[in-house]
C-alpha cells in the first residue's frame, strides 16, 4: 500500500497514498469529538486495490472506450483492458499506478508522475491537493509529452456515503443511457426521466444507475439530512459532465464523478471533442480541478 501523508486543517482532515493512483483513503469531518466520513472510508486495515479508496482521480481518460482502442489523426490506436473481468480498459492509467511526493505539508500534497502509456499516451502529471477548513481541492494537470496530438479527458471519482435521507442536486440538460455492457446509446433530455431529474433536491433512485449526465455547470450539492450535513462540489471547466453510479438503495455508497467527457466519447459520432475531450498538442496541457466544500448544518439547505 505504500506511505499515508495526512493532512489536516479546522475541523477536516484527509489522507492520501501516492503509491495507490494517488488517491485519498479519507477524508472527514470531526465535530466534537465525532468523526464523520465525508469520502467514503477505506477499510482500516488499508485498501487491497484503489476501488477500495474515498477518491481516485481519472487521467488520461474517464470511463470505458470500446473496440479495442479507438481512431484518431488517421490512425487506430489499439488499448488493452487493464481490470478483471472488465471487456473494456476502463479510467486511463493514473487511478492504478504510483506517484513520487514532489511536496507535502500540514494542508498541501503535490504528486507527479510521467505516463509512458496507456496504449498511445505519453504524458506528465501533477496532481495536488490542498486542504483548508471548509474544503477539499483537487487539481489535475496532464502535459501531453508525446509526438502527436491525442483526445485526453478525465475528471474525479469519489465514493460518498449513501444515508436513507441523501438528497442530490446536480442540473444536468441531458442524460446517457447505458446497454449491458455500460456502454451509451442515446443521448435524452434529463427531464424525460422525472427520477433522474436533480434540477432540485431528489433522493437517488431506488434501483441501478450508471449514467452520464451531460450539459452541466459544475455545480452539485450532496444533502444528507439525516446527518446535518452537506457537501457542495464545484467543477471548473473542461469538466462538463458527471456519472453518477448507484447499485440500489441499500447500498451503503454512491458515486459522483465530474469528467470531462461521455462514456466512450473516443468512439462516439461526429468525434470526440463533440463530448468532451480536449485534442492537446505536444506540449500542450490540460488542467482539471474540483472543490469539495463541507457544510455543518445544513441539512435541507439550497447550494450557494
């Protein structure tokens, strides 16, 4: 599992492990005495694999690209699946490997790495986080090092605690629907589906989700009202979009990641700047970033 840097500021702490995609085991409210999870927990004993982890972040590409790599610049550039069981690769590379600590302080971790793949991909990374009293930020900055210019995306994929009382709010225009193999098939207005519409507060469906929501502004509020607590996340752009992943309700997590891009983006008509992703140049760089903002109290309460 490697070394835990810890940081900590106010009433929030969080913990990050480079050598698993960077990514954070923790990261939680204490009011007090009492400790409350604002990304899910990972096992105390330490995470087996980074899907055991409170959020990873997603470079150079979000989600699932299909036919076994996709074609670009008169080229097909073929890709390998990189998880068990999974038909397709899945997330790019950065959620699985291991990043150097450039810098590390009581409320600040700086990681990089340099990307020899996946499949055509050649890129620098730097990833920091920067904790204060009230929030979270993440930013993601990914260099393309290669000779070509490629279609990167990405984005960030928590795990959040799911109470009987969680309410979302996340206005999206409109809404992928997934076949079997989590793959989209056509793109709808949100409003045709009036349980996944998040315009205003909604508690998440009842039964499976794995859908991206496109036309978004970055803005979303997770109420838990059962726990006087919420959670506001703002995305800046490129990132235009969100998954939100849910296996039922009695599930004891959700997931809401803000990406870039549609599922399978690389392979989807007209092209893939279309849904989201960004053609960099050599040299070129694509930078990310996210806020995850903590309010006590605030059960009920409309975003800011």
């Amino acid at each position: 599992m490697g070394a835990t840097l810890r940081l900590a500021a106010g009433p929030l702490s969080a913990e990050v492990i480079p050598a698993m995609g960077g990514g954070v085991a923790r990261f939680d409210f204490t009011h007090e005495g009492a400790v409350t999870e604002i990304f899910r927990g990972c096992p105390r004993q330490g995470p087996r694999d980074p899907n055991e982890l409170g959020l990873y972040v997603l470079a150079p590409w979000s989600n699932r690209i299909s036919g076994g790599g996709f074609r670009f610049g008169g080229l097909f550039h073929p890709l390998t699946t990189n998880v068990a069981g999974e038909p397709f690769p899945i997330h790019g590379d950065a959620w699985q490997a291991l990043w150097s600590v450039e810098a590390h302080e009581i409320g600040r971790v700086l990681l990089g790495r340099d990307s020899q793949g996946p499949g055509p991909f050649r890129y620098q990374a730097a990833l920091a986080y920067e904790l204060s009293p009230d929030r979270l930020s993440v930013r993601l900055t990914m260099t393309n090092s290669g000779d070509a210019a490629l279609p990167f995306g990405g984005g960030f994929h928590p795990w959040l605690p799911r109470t009987a009382r969680t309410r979302l709010i996340a206005p999206a225009r409109s809404v992928w629907l997934e076949d079997e193999r989590h793959l989209p098939t056509q793109n709808v207005p949100a409003d045709s589906r009036p349980d996944w519409d998040f315009d205003l507060a909604r508690p998440l469906p009842d039964d499976w989700i794995n859908n991206c929501f496109s036309d978004w502004n970055g803005r979303a509020t997770i109420l838990w009202e059962d726990r006087a607590l919420a959670l506001d996340i703002w995305a800046s752009p490129p990132i235009g979009a969100y998954i939100l992943n849910s296996p039922s309700a009695d599930s004891s997590f959700f997931c809401f990641e803000p990406v870039t891009h549609a599922v399978d983006a690389h392979n989807l008509a007209p092209g893939p700047e279309a849904h989201g992703l960004v053609t960099l140049a050599p040299g070129a760089a694509l930078v990310l970033a996210c806020q995850f903002i903590v309010r006590a109290g605030a059960a009920g309460a409309s975003p800011p």
